[in-house]
C-alpha cells in the first residue's frame, strides 16, 4: 500500500520513523567526531564515509515522515530541544576510544542487518523500498565493523582489554534497542512494521556469539528496564547544542 | 502547452554529468528514471547512486534547470528509491569511459552483491590487470573505494559494487 488508512496509524508510523532518524542522525555525528582524528588515515576515510552514510539514511526516514506529517526535517534537527529527540541513549554516549566507537558502532549494524531486512517486508511501500535502499548500503558497515571486532577481540591483551571494557559500558543499553513505542502493537498487527521484542531476540543471540567468538563476554549486570524514548544521559544535550549552533545563529539562512 | 517531447527530453538530460564523474551523464550513470510529457506537466524521476551521495542536490537542480530553460511547463523532479540503484546498471559504453577517467568499475553482480563486496575486487584501469587487491572499502565519496594494482604497481580508486 501507498498510503496509510487513517490518522491514528499515520501519527503512529510517523514516530517511530522519528525514532529511525534520530538514532541515524545522532549516531552519525558521533562517528563524524573522528573526522581527523582517527587512529590511521584509512579509517578516517571510513568513518568519515560511514558517518556521512547514515546522515543520508537518516534524511531517508526523515523525508518519509515529511511525507507523512509536513514536518521539515531541517526544523526537526536543528530547531528541536534534546528532550524532543527519540535516539536511543546507546548512540548519544560519548564516542570514547576507538574500542568503544567500532563496538558501538558494530552492535548498531548488526541490529540494523536484521531490522532493515524485517523492513522490507512492510506492507506500506515507502517504508519497504527505503529499507531495500539503505540495507544494501549498510553491507558495507556491517563488514567493515565485524571486521574491527575480530581484530581487536582477538587482537593483543590490550586491545581485548578495552574491547570488553567498551562492552561493559555499551551493553546496559542495549535492551532499550527493541522497546517498542507506545501502541506499536498495532502496526505490527496490520503488518506495517516488524515486532521489535522478535527482531531484538534473534539480534541478541548473533552478538553473544559474535562477541564470544571475539574472546569477548557481556556483562550480567544492566538496566532493571529499558528507558523510555525521551530519556536521555547527560551527554545529548551538548551534542545538541554543538550540531544546531550554526543553523541557530542565522535562523532564516538558506544552505 | 507543452510542445517538448519525451524524447527531447531525455536528450536534454543527457548533458548533465555527476559534478564529482564529469564523463559521463547523469542517464549513463542511471540516476535519470523516468520522463513523462503531457499537456500540463513535465515529470522526471531520479535516483540517488549513494543515499548520501553529496553531488545529489547538484545534480537534482541541474535536472530541474535545465527543463526550465527548455521551457518545459509543470515541470517536478522527483526522489525515487526502487529499484534501489545498482553498478550493474551503468553500461559497456560507460565502464569505458569511466575507466579511462581512471576510475575502475567493478564487474556486473546480477544481484549477488554480497559475493561482489567479499571479492571486493575490480580490474585495474590503467593496465587492465586483475592481479588488484582492494586497500580500503571506503573513498573519496561514497560510491567509491580504493584499490592497487600489484602488476603496474599504482593505486587506483574505482566504484564499490552496489
Ligand atoms: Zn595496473
């Protein structure tokens, strides 16, 4: 279908693509933080391409949900409070070591793997044909971080050392990956977005494994729930302020 | 009333090139979907190679341009994903001229583009060998990676297989 059957489905569509792009959006700017600075040229390079990859699939959603609600995605990043955001609180962490930042980045691409795929099949074909677009691009992430995994997994004590350490601080987070939004039942009913506990359940097992094979062990500890979309750490807000700073100066600037 | 055909059209469009791969047009490159002419309106459909490719606007406004000075009416440029773009698209004539830009371009996958990342190999654009090896999946842009040639012994960039 082109088109979604009333209001009440519209308005629930449209948040968790604002979800979708949020975690895209905030996660991308994060990586952009290594431009310059990463360990060796080349992952500069893939960083940097990895970062300005997700900006383009963030307008992806964004656009999608202008379609949807007229909400332009220009006002949306850069004219939106932090507690207006909906990224998850795992992509808004600081970027820490490079550890920290492949691992980070490793456990968002695994999840998006198996989310972008489920995707696909909506019955809604707006969200089914983005999906199509960014998940083949996405390839291209998943190896390169899966890749980062093994290497310093398996690599010296020091960089296993570091690798569990960025564990251990990434992985009280992750449950709040597949804690669906309020009401989102219903577009699961009707087939137009996938049942998240399903897809978080599957993702789980492939990073215990994953992350085993790497001579690596999640914690046992973490978050008693998963918080709520509109929490966030502390560390939202001067990312905020950093990434809207130009666009707030010169509010009527055209780019 | 618009009196431009299809046709025209596409001819038109065919002297737009990607800013960042002037040598060959936008339609070679496949970012050009469709073209429909009627009495009130003027409609293309484009693609973006990348989703983040950063010449898309570039190209975008020069479509939309360039129909205005063909006196087009109602004219729309309009973003399509599906089907989602492809390497495999871009034709014999193409690769050509694409390679003597000095950008390789990976053979065609015909839909095994995991087997093509893995492989993640193309011939070199200088001496034609395919004794390559790949030093980064990423580049310059997002369409590209970099590669070397272990026979003439240069570096060379050439488009990722998607
Ligand atoms: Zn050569």
């Amino acid at each position: 279908m082109t088109s979604l059957p009333d209001e009440q489905t519209t308005q629930l569509v449209a948040g968790r693509l604002l979800e979708m792009a949020d975690d895209e959006l905030i996660l991308s700017h994060r990586n952009s933080e290594w431009t310059g600075h990463a360990p060796i040229l080349e992952e500069d390079i893939a960083f940097a391409n990895i970062a300005q990859d997700e900006m383009g699939h963030a307008l992806i959603w964004y656009e999608l949900l202008r379609s949807l609600t007229g909400r332009d995605p220009d006002r949306l990043v850069f004219f939106r409070e932090p507690c207006e955001y909906r990224n998850l609180q795992m992509v808004e962490l600081p970027k820490g070591d490079w550890a920290f930042t492949v691992l980070r980045q490793y456990l968002f691409d695994t999840w998006e793997a198996g989310h972008l795929e489920a995707l696909e099949q909506s019955r809604f074909t707006p969200v089914a044909e983005a999906a199509q677009k960014i998940g083949k691009e996405e390839r291209y992430h998943l190896r390169h971080t899966a890749a980062w995994l093994c290497r310093l997994g398996r690599g010296t004590e020091e960089s296993n050392s570091r690798m569990q350490a960025a564990l251990d601080q990434l992985w009280p987070f992750h449950s709040q990956i597949w804690a669906a939004p309020p009401d989102y039942e219903r577009l699961v009913t009707e087939s137009l977005m996938p049942d998240l506990a399903r897809l978080g359940s599957l993702w789980e097992d492939r990073v215990r494994t994953e992350l085993s094979e790497a001579g690596l062990t999640p914690p046992g500890f973490g978050q008693p729930s998963a918080p709520l979309r509109d929490e966030h750490t502390e560390h939202l807000q001067p990312l905020i302020e950093e990434m809207q700073q130009v666009a707030r100066l010169e509010t009527e600037a055209g780019w | 009333m618009s009196e431009i055909t299809e046709n025209e059209v596409w001819e038109a469009l065919g002297s737009i090139t990607d800013p960042e791969i002037p040598v060959i047009s936008i339609v070679e490159l496949g970012v050009v979907r469709t073209v429909r002419v009627d009495a009130e309106r003027t409609v293309v459909e484009i693609t973006p190679t990348f989703s983040a490719c950063p010449a898309y606007q570039a190209m975008a406004g020069s479509v939309e341009r360039k129909l205005r000075e063909m006196g087009a009416t109602g004219v729309e440029v309009r973003t399509v994903l599906h089907p989602p773009w492809s390497t495999d698209w871009l034709s014999d004539e193409a690769r050509e001229k694409l390679r003597r830009f000095g950008l390789a371009v990976p053979d065609r996958h015909q839909g095994n583009l995991e087997g093509a990342i893995e492989a993640g190999q193309a011939a070199c654009p200088y001496c034609g060998s395919s004794n390559t090896r790949q030093t980064n999946p990423f580049g310059c842009t997002p369409c590209r990676a970099m590669g070397f040639c272990q026979d003439c012994r240069q570096p060379f960039e050439q488009l990722k297989p998607l």
